[in-house]
C-alpha cells in the first residue's frame, strides 16, 4: 500500500469523526444554551476552543461573536476556510474519499458523496434556518452510515485499518478536549440547583454520545467525579480515552506490527504503545494529578503520535514533537480566566 493512500486513508477517518463530532457538539450546545442558565459566553465560547478555533473565530468576528450563539453555529457549519466546521470537514472527507476510489467501497463512497451534495444544497440551507436540531441530527446520520458501511462492505486489511486508525485518533482528541474544556468550566461556576448542575453534566455525557452509556453503568447522583471517570476510564465505552486510545493502538499494530525497531513507524507505533499502557493503567486519577494534566497530556501526545504516523508513514510532515510532559497547558492562560478554569 503507498503512502499517498494510506495518507488519504487516515485523513478520511479523522474528517468523518470531526463532522459527526462538530454536529453532536452544536445540537447539545443548542440545547444547553436554553435550559442551564448559563450565559451565551458560557455556553458557545467552548464550542470554539474545543475545535481549536478561536484565535481565528476572534479574528473574524471579535470576541464579542463568542456571546452569539447563531454566529458560532453558522462558523463551525459553514465557515469554508475552517476545517474543523460541518461544511470543512464534509468537504476534506470527501475529497480524501474520491482520491482513493480504488480502495474505498462503492457503498461508502455514494453515502459520503451524498452526504456532501446534501450540506451544499439549498435544502440543507433551509432545514438548518428551519430545524437546527433536525439538521445536526441528518449530518451526523451521514457520517455514521459511512462508518457503518466501511466496517460492512471493505476488507479487513490496510485500507480499513488506516480509516479507523484516523477514526481513533480524531475521537481520542475531541473526548479529551470536550472533557477538559467543560469540566473546567462547569466546575468553576457558582453554585447551583441540583438540577441544573445534573443538566449540566448530562450535557457532557451527551456531547461525548455517552449519555446512555453512564446511566447503565452508574446509579444514583450524577456529579462530575463520575462523569470525568467514565468518559476516561470505561473501556466499554467506545468513545472513552482509554477504549479509543487502545483502539488506536490495535489498528496500528494491525498495519505494523512491532517487531523490527527499524521498520517505518516503529517509533510512533512505540510511542502509541505507551500511551496505551499509561493509560491503561490508570483506573482513577493518580495522586498529585489534575484532570487536566492528564488530558493534556493525552492531547498533546495524541497529536505528537498524529505527526509521527506523517513523517515515517506517509512520507512527510514535520518531525514528531518530543514526549509532552504532564504539565503542558492546553488552553492558555487568558482562555483559562475566561472561562473560569484553574492554571495548572
């Protein structure tokens, strides 16, 4: 298999999880901006960060577009030059999906052509002025079909295994980040009613798809201890750190199994190999160690990993960036005062 499509491969993997993830992040920010009593700030400001934005969003639209939930939605939705938005990440995937033709099914081809011909077509439009929530909901449809198609209708081999590689990588950095960034934030707020602050972390649990999940797995008060340490630690849980990053992990190995140190990735592939045993290791937060320590150094090493795959995998990118150590910040310190978060 080249590297040109093992390249697009990945990148098609990791545009998919970023549509599906953008869209769920949008309809319960929707939601929450209306029920928790939070400001518009509160609630649309991390949205931005999350996506790793907000230098740009500022730029084009000030910081006072932060307090403007239509202005955030329709940048994260149809902002082309953002990457990170609906229409950005539909169109890159797509892209990446038309370039390899040759490896990617028929069937999972016609859904994400589909699904791209939809978001640019007035019916699109409308249905987002129309029914926001219906909207998100049809984009992410789309892209979990695609999902459902590659593992139905394409080989176990080389191909598949470099989507899903995307797939678990791109979920390991959108889990750890919406965790951080909201954790952070709610924490901080003042106190509240026992049912707002319950909204609140289920709001959590439903922008990580793991609202169901949680309540299967806990009873009794919902409190944002147990929310961090499902969304971290459940290994059941598909979209948890632990499950994802060990799902990396896997497909890795299936492409380059780690038995020469000198074979084309065998540095990344060790490196992914440590996260995996770190975290694995970890039923509950070490001693002496925030959340958002350990997410940052999730984060970071979860992008250094990224990087690694496009030096020795895919024949180019910069060179891997060294081991993050834990207490690297993740969002800068006037971000962290905007929203209320403690700097580590």
């Amino acid at each position: 298999m080249i590297s040109r499509v093992a390249d697009h491969c990945f990148w098609l993997g990791r545009y998919l999880e970023r549509v599906e993830s953008t869209a769920r992040v949008l309809s319960v920010t929707s939601n929450l901006s209306l029920d928790a009593e939070l400001t518009q700030e509160q609630c649309w400001l991390p949205v931005v960060i999350v996506s790793g934005e907000r230098e740009a969003f500022i730029a084009s639209h000030g910081t006072e577009g932060t307090a403007s939930g239509d202005t955030v939605q329709r940048y994260m939705t149809w902002e082309e030059a953002n990457l990170t938005s609906i229409w950005g990440s539909i169109h890159a995937a797509r892209f990446n999906s038309r370039s390899i033709r040759e490896v990617v099914s028929l069937e999972a081809w016609e859904a994400i052509n589909e699904a791209y011909l939809w978001v640019r077509s007035p019916e699109a439009l409308e249905e987002y002025d129309r029914d926001r929530f219906g909207f998100y909901r049809r984009v992410r449809r789309g892209a979990q079909l695609a999902f459902s198609l590659f593992h139905s209708t394409m080989l176990r081999d080389d191909p598949l295994y470099f989507i899903w590689l995307g797939v678990s990588l791109e979920r390991v950095g959108q889990t750890a980040r919406v965790l951080d960034v909201h954790h952070h934030a709610f924490t901080t707020l003042p106190s509240r009613h026992q049912v707002v602050e319950t909204a609140l972390w289920l709001s959590l649990l439903r922008a990580c798809s793991g609202f169901e999940s949680f309540m299967k797995r806990n009873r009794g008060l919902v409190t944002g201890d147990a929310v961090a340490a499902f969304l971290l630690f459940e290994p059941a849980f598909p979209r948890s750190v632990v499950h994802t990053i060990h799902s990396a992990h896997l497909r890795l190995s299936s492409i380059r199994p780690a038995t020469d140190p000198s074979y084309p990735g065998a540095a990344t592939a060790a490196r992914l190999e440590e996260l995996d045993e770190w975290i694995q290791g970890r039923a509950a937060l070490p001693v002496g160690q925030s959340l958002h320590e350990v997410l940052t150094h999730v984060v970071n090493e979860t992008a250094a990993i990224c990087e690694g795959l496009s030096h020795e995998l895919f024949g180019f990118g910069p060179e891997p960036a060294p081991k993050a150590p834990l207490t690297t910040p993740l969002l800068s310190q006037k971000t962290m005062q905007t929203l209320g978060v403690p700097s580590t």
